[in-house]
C-alpha cells in the first residue's frame, strides 16, 4: 500500500470514529471527564465526609483499537481506596463494571485500558460514570458521571459584526456534556462595560447566529450553570457549529465571541 493511500484509509477510519460518535475532533482523541462526589453514588453511602471527592480526566482515542487514558485524583474519604472503575449507568442508577482502573489506588493515580465498542459509546453519550471504592462502602463512596469536555475562547476578533471601542476583552467557557445536559462555567475581563448577557448561539465560525441557550444576564466572571439541550441544540454543539458570546451596552450584538469545542 503506497504511503497515500495509508494516510487516506487512517484519515477515513478517524472520521467513521468521530461520526459514530456524534463528535467533530480535530485530532483524533476525545477528552472527558467527571466531577466526583458523595451526592452522586447509588446506593448512598455511609459515614462519608461531605467534603469528599475527586476528579477523572480521559482521553479516548480513534480507530480500530480506542483505549482510554486516564488520571484519577480523590480527597476525604473513609479510608484507603480499594478499588475504582467505570461502570455503565446512567446518572442515578448503579450499572456494572466496565472497566478496571486501579485496585488499590492512590489518588494522582494513572493508566490506560483498551476500550470495547460499547463502553467507548456510552463514555461519549453520558451513560458512563467512574466511582471509587473503600472497605466502609464497597459499593461505592464517591461517583461521578463521565462527559465530553466542552470549552471555547472568547475573543474580539472572531466576533461577527466586529465590535465598536473593544480592544483587550476576552474570556473563556468550559463546561461538561453528560448526554444533553451541559454543566458550565464562563470567564471574561477587558469588557467595553459590564456583561449584559451572554448566549450559546447557532453558526459557524465567522457567521452571526440565533441565540440556542440563555446562559446569563447580567453577567459576572466565573458565573456558572447548567442547562438541558434540545437534540437540535446537542447536535450542533457536538459538530462545532455554535458559539458563545458576551454582550455589553456598547455592543449589544456581542463584544466578544468563541466557537465551542467537544471532546
């Protein structure tokens, strides 16, 4: 096979990844993560500090063969933490095991695990989440569900029509997508005047689009939220057709803007 047509069939086998996965990437992994915390585990467990928790950060890589790369940290639990894992389930519901992470473990703990068909869809689609385990609650202490990292960087210059007397505004938007709800938190400073509002819109880069999701109004830096998408909405959001903006007085058709990225 001549060393093009391997970059076409590499190429092709990266897009059918991110096809099947409803996900626009740009270099053939996707990020997730979750947020991990008494209040999410099911069933509930006992004795547990509310101040307990932890974080989960992964890559999922494209192709034949996806593995999913991780790093696991948790705090305040009962004890040494026996085990973790992903399990299948939706939020709320306890599933099975799909994947082992570590067994004792440390928390700044590390790994990589190959990923079935199955288990790689439900990490994407927000019916995935990770927990560890301790002796006091064997089914589980903390619990988070596992969802696409979202975010975009909000800048002057990409805002479509440019705004008037903006000059060093610009901000950021991260957030997390658990199936169709989008946890969010969003950053600016350099503003023409304080943050009138600011909307999830509809568009491409470098095209003005309807408002999809109210996100705040009047703003302030490090607001956060969390809203429901409609499907239309989750399927825009996941092929990079939407942005975020902030709007103020002066530019009441947005200061300063930001194309979503997922995964």
């Amino acid at each position: 096979m001549t060393r093009t047509r391997w970059l076409a069939v590499s190429a092709g086998a990266v897009a059918l990844g991110a096809l099947a996965s409803g996900v626009a990437t740009a270099n053939g992994a996707t990020k997730v993560a979750a947020s991990l915390n008494v209040a999410q585990e099911v069933p509930k467990p006992s004795g547990v500090s509310a101040r307990a928790g932890g974080t989960f950060t992964g890559t999922i890589s494209e192709g034949r063969n996806p593995r999913l790369t991780w790093r696991l940290s948790f705090r305040g639990l009962t004890g040494p933490a026996l085990q973790a894992h992903v399990h299948l389930g939706r939020p709320g519901v306890a599933g099975p095991v799909s994947v082992t992470l570590c067994g004792p473990c440390t928390t700044g703990a590390r790994g990589s695990a190959p990923l079935s068909a199955a288990v790689r869809r439900a990490l994407l689609n927000g019916t995935a989440y990770v927990n560890v385990h301790t002796d006091r609650n064997g089914a589980g202490e903390i619990r988070g569900a596992v969802g696409l990292v979202v975010g975009a960087n909000l800048t002057v210059g990409q805002e479509v029509p440019r705004p008037s007397g903006a000059q060093g505004g610009s901000g950021g938007f991260t957030g997390r997508l658990v199936g169709r709800q989008l946890s969010w938190t969003l950053r600016f400073r350099g503003l023409t005047g304080q943050a009138a509002q600011s909307h999830i819109h509809l568009g491409r880069r470098g095209v003005a689009g309807p408002v999809a999701v109210t996100l705040c109004g009047p703003c302030r830096s490090g607001r956060r939220g969390a809203a429901t998408l409609t499907a239309r909405q989750l399927r825009e959001l996941k092929a990079g057709r939407t942005y975020v903006n902030v709007h103020t007085a002066r530019n009441g058709a947005g200061e300063i803007r930001g194309q979503v990225r997922v995964g």
